[in-house]
C-alpha cells in the first residue's frame, strides 16, 4: 500500500465518503477506485486526482498533502524531494539588490576579552557571539589591508559569517577570499529531506553576486557524520594576523594572534586545499566566453536553457552585429567576426530538436522594453531598438522546431537575474552582478549538474504553455507593447 493510498483510504473513511457517488463523478468504475484505495494502481494523472479531491471538499493543507502523495507515489520519495529541491533553488535564487551592507569601522581590531583588552596570542571564545564577534573584528582589519586575505575550512550555514561577507562588496574591498567545503558524497537528503550540497551552493552565490574576489574548492564526505562525531575544532578562518578555529556549530572556539600558530594554520589551510577541486571555474573575458559556449554548444545530447528572457542570439544577423557593437571598443575588429561566426554556431546548435529554451512572459516583457540580452556582456552591444526588438520576437516565433516555450505555475515568476544552462556534458549558472558584470560559473562537480539536469529531464507538463498557447501569449504581449 503506497502512502497515497493509504491517504486517500484515510481520506474516504474520515469524511464518510459513499465510494459509488465519487466514482460517478470522477467517470469511473467502482473495481478502479478500489485498486487507487488498496494500492494497487495509481490515478494515471494529476487532474484525477484533484477532481477525486474536489468531490471530497478537500481543505487547502488536505488537497496539498493529497497531491504530493500522489506525486511522490509516481516518482518515488527521493526523486521528488531532490527535484523539489532543485525547484525551490530556482525560484529562492540570490536578489543582488536585497542585501544589507556592513557599515566598516575604522576601530575594527582584533578580539577582544571581555575586559576589552586585546589577548595576548590566545583566547577562549565560550558563545556564538564571541566567536562571531572575534570572526567580525579580524575580517574587518583585514579589508583594511592594500592584499588582505581570508581563509575559511567551513561549511557556509553560519548565516551571520555569509550574511557579513555578502554585504562586504558594498566596501569595495580588495579582500582575496578562499574557501574548501565539504559536498556530501551521496545524494542522501537531510532530516527536513532537503538537499545540503544545494543549500550550500544558494548560501555561497551571494559572494559571487556582490563581486567579491572569492573562490571555492570542495572534497567529499558525509557531512553529516563528519561534523556531527567527536571533531572538536572542526572549523577554521584565517586571516594575515589571527585565526579562529571553533566547533561545527560556531558555539565554542579560540581565537589566534601569534604569528607562528598563524602561519602554521595557513600551512594547513594550503596543504588541503591541494587535495580539494574547485566547485566552479568563472570565465573572465569575453573570448573565454565565447569560446566556453561553443565549447559546449558542441553537444548533440539534449541541451536546456533555463531564463527570464528567450535565448535570442541565434537570431541575430551579421548587419545587427555591426549596428550594435559599441564602435569605440578597442579591440572591435576582432570581436565583430568572432562574434558573428560565434552567432551562425550558436543559431546551429540552439535550433535544433535536442535543445530546449524555457522563458517567461515577464521575460519577454522586460526584452520589449529594455532591449538588453543577458547572454551579450555588458558594454559590448548597445541596447536593441524596439523595432529590432520586435524582429527578434518575430524571428523566434517563425522557428519550426518548437523548441521555445513559456514557463507557468510558479516557474513562471523565474528570478529576473536567473539564467542556466545545463546539457550532460556541461553546464553555467549566468547572472549579473553588483557592479553589473556577467558573470558565467561553469558547473565542475558533476552531481550538482546532474540535479539541474535531472530536473529538467523531468519537468512537469503543468510547468509549461503549450507551443500555441506560447505563441498566442507573445504575440499579444507584442500587440500591447505598441499602444
């Protein structure tokens, strides 16, 4: 018997439910509806399943738990937790403007004991707000510094640390920040069957949004057994003068200032990161760009686009290349060509029946009136005019292959800086940072590409408009953008 079954039974027996009435309304036969009660066969879709649940007067929190069962009976527990998972990544994706900033101090310092005066090399942190206090106060000193540096062999859930070093971008300070994390080494859910390896990738990508000089590498392990067994100081952060290694759960620690146990911490710090392997490789440059994406577009497996707005390069023409690149750019001689080689490649790859491209109205709304593509870096193209705008979208409603297609349901409210791009040989997360720089992270562990991938392999039908609804939609949305 499946828990939704068993549900259902439940369900059926609580409010008294006559079976010959229900399956009269659901235009089925009795021996059926008993197989859905004795588990023996599952209601083949969704809309079944609610009609059954509207006969039975169903209240909110009943007809939620009723589907979920359902689809959690379809797929099993696993599978719909982790995608679930991947859902609530997506649509809870890092706003770059909703971060509060650190006012700098100019007495920021090292630690202090409670007397207020400075240890003397070594000092006992008894609570989390002295650890968090001590953590503070040696970041601080060191922004002050022309090439301060932090280390941090951590994982990132101390939401204080994360939430102090995301709103450090507003300083504009020059602070090189490495970290090693460890991934869980399977894809075991947590107790709240949440995912660790995509809540510490959520908690990380606000430093990359507020431009900070930051870099993560990773090992595994079992995360849980490896910080919640008899560890000690399993934590540790570094900075040119002082360290604080403290316990997993940042209650307890001692806080460093002599420069030997420094350096011998630092030492320590290099030694494992030369075992660890960086969790995303950033593309800088606009050739290593173009060369990353041809790179993958290589790929003839299926390829999805994931975005607010619709992949537009591949429509694109060569005179649009030469009417938009901004005419100063010092090296414009070489990029034109490269980019419209780049453009016949991508129009190739994109339209084609192994690639799918999933936007939103919202999307294509914000395209009608801004003119920007998120693909195309920032300060390479001048805005697109609305009537070349609107050949855009013309373009791309005329491609046969179907292949673009509108997000609804809640992802239909896709994060507006949100683009990814996952295929099974590759995959980025792209968005635009504080200082308004694109910015491409290339997936290196494979099981977080796999999540993404998995996924979309597995969207639901529901997720999507049809080809025509799609279209319809589009076309309207262009009608209203020239009253």
């Amino acid at each position: 018997m499946t828990s939704f079954s068993a549900l259902l039974s439940a369900l059926v027996e609580q409010k008294n439910i006559q079976i010959y009435p229900l399956t009269q309304y659901c235009s089925l036969d009795r021996s059926t509806m008993y197989k859905y009660l004795n588990g023996k066969r599952l209601p083949p879709k969704q809309a079944l399943v609610e009609r059954i649940a509207d006969y039975m007067r169903l209240s909110p929190s009943e007809y939620e738990e009723l589907i979920t069962a359902w689809k959690i009976a379809q797929v099993g527990e696993e599978n719909y937790y982790n995608r679930r998972n991947v859902e609530n990544f997506i649509l809870n994706f890092p706003d770059v403007t909703k971060i509060d900033p650190v006012i700098l101090s100019s007495a920021s310092g090292s630690a202090e004991t409670k007397s207020g005066k400075a240890s003397a090399g070594c000092q006992a942190l008894t609570s989390q707000t002295m650890v968090n206090n001590a953590l503070s106060r040696m970041i601080l000193k060191e922004t002050a510094k022309e090439n301060g540096r932090l280390a941090l062999l951590l994982q990132p859930d101390n939401e204080y640390l994360f939430h102090f070093l995301s709103s450090l971008g507003e300083s504009e300070c020059a602070l090189n920040i490495e970290q090693i994390l460890c991934l869980n080494n399977s894809g075991q859910l947590d107790k709240s069957n949440q995912s660790p390896n995509l809540m510490y990738l959520q908690a990380v990508l606000p430093l990359y949004i507020r431009a900070l000089d930051y870099t993560i590498y990773y090992y595994y392990d079992n995360v849980e057994s490896h910080f919640s067994s008899f560890n000690g100081l399993s934590c540790m952060v570094l900075t040119g003068d002082a360290a604080v290694a403290c316990t997993s759960d940042y209650r307890t620690g001692i806080f460093y200032s002599q420069t030997e146990t420094v350096q011998l911490l630092w030492e320590l710090f290099r030694n494992y990161k030369e075992k660890c392997s960086l969790l995303f490789h950033p593309v800088r440059s606009v050739t290593d760009e173009l060369n990353m994406l041809q790179t993958l577009g290589q790929s003839a497996e299926v390829n999805y686009a994931v975005q607010p707005e619709p992949c537009l390069m591949p429509f694109i023409t060569p005179d649009m290349v030469e009417k938009y690149v901004y005419p100063e750019l010092p090296d414009r001689k070489t990029l034109v060509p490269m980019l419209i080689d780049f453009l016949a490649f991508q129009k190739k790859g994109i339209l084609s029946n192994h690639f799918h491209v999933y936007h939103t109205l919202d999307g294509i709304r914000s395209f009608l009136k801004t003119g920007k593509i998120s693909e195309i870096p920032e300060g390479l193209c001048a805005p697109f005019s609305p009537e070349d705008r609107k050949l855009l979208i013309a373009r791309m409603l005329e491609n046969p292959q179907d292949n673009y297609q509108l997000l609804r349901g809640p992802l239909q409210y896709l994060p507006h800086n949100f683009h990814l791009y996952v295929s099974p040989s590759g995959g980025y997360l792209l968005f635009t940072n504080r200082l308004n720089q694109t910015v491409y992270l290339l997936f290196e562990e494979p099981g977080l590409l796999a999540s993404f991938l998995d996924y979309l392999n597995n969207l639901d039908v529901n997720c999507l408009y049809t080809s025509e609804q799609s279209r319809r939609l589009i076309s309207s949305q262009c009608s209203h953008s020239d009253s």
